[in-house]
C-alpha cells in the first residue's frame, strides 16, 4: 500500500516588487544622497557591518560602501557583527563572511573579526549594553543591514539597522543580553532602545537599509542619517510586510522542507511561513496550522548551525550528523529558545521522514494528506503540493499548476531523487 500522496508543481503568481538592476548603481546613488562633503571620512577608520545572512548581493553593496569610504577620505574595514552565529569566535565568523562572497578581495577592504565583547553603557531604560570590542576601535561606524520581518516577534520595527546595532554588534555577550531583556521587556522595545544607544555611542555616520522582494531579489537601497534610523526603519517595514508572500494555505496535515539553515533565516526556517516559533513569551502565529514538519537538510552555509531544527517534528540521521551541536547550542541559549534547538524525531532517511510527516496526521490514508513540499521558506514562488491540496487551490487566481501530478522517487539509501535548486524541483 502506497504511504506518501502524489504531487504536483504549483507557481506563486503574486506581482513582486521589480528587482534593482544595477545594484551597484543603486547602492551608489542612496550613498550619493546622502550629501557628504569630499572630506567628510578624512583621516578616519570606519567600520562596516558584515552580518550573517544571505542577502542578496550583500558583497556587491559592502564594496560600494568601502569605495564611498575611501572616496571621503577614510579608510574601511568591514567587521563580523553576527550575534552569536559562527560560533561566537573570530575563526568562526570569518568562515560565515567568506561563505557569503564577503571576503576583503570582494569589498576591496580590509575584514576583521572578533568574538570578544565588552559593557558599552546603560541605556535611559536601565538596560546594560554589551557590544563587540571591535566597534570601539573604529572612529565612525556604517550600519548596513537588510531591513525585513523578524522571525520571533511583531513589531513595528523588526530586524533592521537597531537589530544589526543590538545583536550583531553585540556579539555573543550582547546578543544573550538583548534576548534575556526582551523576554521581560518585549522584543521591539529593547531592540529599539539599546539599538538606539549604540547608534549614538559609537558614532554611527550613516545606515545603508536594503530590502528584498518576496522572491528574495533585492528590490531597495536606501541610506539613512542616524536621526532618521528609527522612523525609517518603520517606514520601510510596513512596505515589507505588505509585499510579503507566505504558504498559500491556512492549514496543512505536513510540510517537507528540502533545507533549513542560518543562511535562509535566523532561526533556519521562517516562522512566519511554518506557523511555529516556539519562543518563551510569544504567541504563536495564527496561520498556517501545520500538523507536521519534515527536515531533509541542512545548508552547507550553516556551518553547522541548526537552530530551528526543534520546530521540525522530523529529521534525518544524515541531517543529524552534519549538526554542529557546540554551535547550535551557543545561538539557542544566547538567543534564549532553547525549544529551537531541540531535537526532532530523527528517522533513518529521506523517505523515513516524509512518510512519517503524512503519516502520524491520524488520517486513515496517507496518500489523501494536504501536504506541502518547498526547497526553503525563501523560495516560495514555485512549491509541491498534494493531490488533496491542490483540489483546495486549484481555483485560485494566483496559483498555476506548472506539472503533471508526480510521485516522489528514492533512491538507495532511502535518499530523495527529487530535489530542489535554485527555486526549481527535479521532476
């Protein structure tokens, strides 16, 4: 008897903001409005942030950044500012940079990287604020940070240019801080206060905030003055949220994820897309109600990092064994949601996985599931869904079927034929 539905190939067609063509272009003329005098960075150091996330031709506008510099008279240097990811060390984060085409041959700058942190001050709410020893070598700094919805809570201002001051800055030390605070305080106004503090405390010249369309192209570059930061980044947020796009589904009985990993989000997978958060003190999202997940791997740009894997029910032994437990431990307790490192029920392959998650939904036929399958919750423009799903979507507007109705295949080893790359699934 067969266990594991049919699927077929759906397209998203919800309109996406237009991408930037020229990102260079356009990371040079929001640097350029700025209006700087030619001499505004003479005889100065400034640092740069380089976080961890894959955003988008990241290296394209740190380069951009580091030519403004020089251009002004001063001379750059992109730092680590990651929290705790890359295991909290120099080593560590330098390997993050690298696997993120940031590399001083790509920014034309020098990268330096530390792990250590130090006590900055209190801000006017009594927080202590701790922040990477670095930042306080450089004479200015220059925040750069993709500006978009944070995995853990709502806010009117999410993960942006104060969260990029507040917890990548802030290293590991800062970065447990800052998570400890918003459990009592709340997430947006701790990020916002002790963010606000550092962008004063170590002279922050100017934020450079990209967005990206719900295809995850970068689609905005704008520069802001410190003055400005705050208002802008909500500003800016709202426009993200309303262009975001999610599942096309309020409930689902599974969902195999092909990938998770720190390079796709901060917590592996998208909370916002999976329906989970699993954070102490935040309430769950309302939609979408999934009955099971399913884990089949984890991005090589992890480095081993698998914090949002205890949001999954089910995993692979291969997934298991590529985890870095030392790493995912320290982003867990320093992000303070040990429940997101937790372990999944882990089953001996890809096909153990998948025929689990539609399988303990207490349906009587497996094969009747309404299950999703998508490579990562950044890639949503194309996704598998079931034969029972599709009979729910097939009349909506924005859906195309882009497939005939397929069966998944399983090689030796019980390993998934049909993988997904770059958005496309092999059929």
């Amino acid at each position: 008897m067969k266990s594991i539905p049919k699927f077929i190939l759906i397209k998203q067609n919800n309109e996406a903001a237009p991408a930037v063509p020229d990102k260079a272009a356009a990371a040079r003329n929001a640097l350029e409005a700025l209006g700087l005098t030619e001499d505004r960075f003479s005889g100065k150091t400034v640092g740069i942030t380089g976080g961890s996330r894959g955003i988008d031709g990241i290296e394209i506008v740190l380069r951009e950044v580091c030519s403004f510099v020089k251009e002004k008279g001063g001379t750059p240097v992109v730092f680590a500012a990651m929290g705790s990811h890359g295991g909290g060390t120099a080593e560590g984060q330098r390997e993050v940079l690298a696997s993120l085409s940031i590399t001083e041959e790509t920014v034309g700058a020098e990268i330096k990287t530390c792990g250590d942190s130090k006590y900055y001050g209190e801000t006017g709410s009594g927080y202590p604020v701790y922040g990477n020893i670095l930042a306080d070598t450089f004479d200015e700094l220059v925040v750069v940070n993709r500006i978009k919805m944070h995995t853990d809570f709502e806010g009117d201002t999410e993960s942006g240019l104060l969260k990029m001051l507040a917890i990548g800055v802030g290293n590991p030390m800062g970065c447990d801080n800052v998570h400890n605070l918003a459990l009592q305080h709340g997430y947006a106004p701790v990020l916002q206060d002790v963010g606000g503090f550092l962008l004063k405390r170590l002279n922050v010249a100017f934020g450079l905030a990209v967005t990206e369309n719900w295809q995850h192209k970068m689609d905005s570059i704008e520069a802001i003055m410190p003055e400005d930061v705050l208002e802008a980044e909500k500003r800016i947020l709202a426009r993200v949220k309303a262009g975001s796009v999610k599942l096309p589904v309020k409930a689902a009985d599974a969902l195999i994820i092909d990938m998770i990993g720190k390079d796709i989000s901060g917590t592996g997978m998208d909370t916002k897309v999976v329906g989970r958060i699993r954070v102490f003190g935040q309430p769950e999202p309302e939609y979408p109600k999934i009955g099971r997940i399913a884990v089949l791997g984890l991005t090589e740009g992890s480095h081993g990092n698998a914090i949002g894997i205890g949001l999954a029910d089910y995993t692979t032994k291969a997934v298991f064994d590529s985890i870095d437990i030392p790493a995912t431990s320290l982003n867990a307790v320093s992000s303070n949601c040990p429940e997101q490192g937790c372990l999944p029920c882990i089953v001996a392959d890809d096909y153990e996985a998948v025929r689990a998650a539609v399988g303990t939904t207490g349906l009587e036929d497996p094969t009747r599931a309404k299950a999703v399958f998508i490579q990562d919750t950044n890639h949503l423009e194309y996704i598998a869904v079931s034969e029972a799903l599709y009979e729910d979507l097939k009349e909506n507007p924005e859906i195309e079927a882009v497939s005939d109705f397929f069966e998944l295949e399983f090689g030796e080893g019980g390993i998934l034929k049909n993988r997904w790359s770059g958005g496309t699934l092999a059929i």
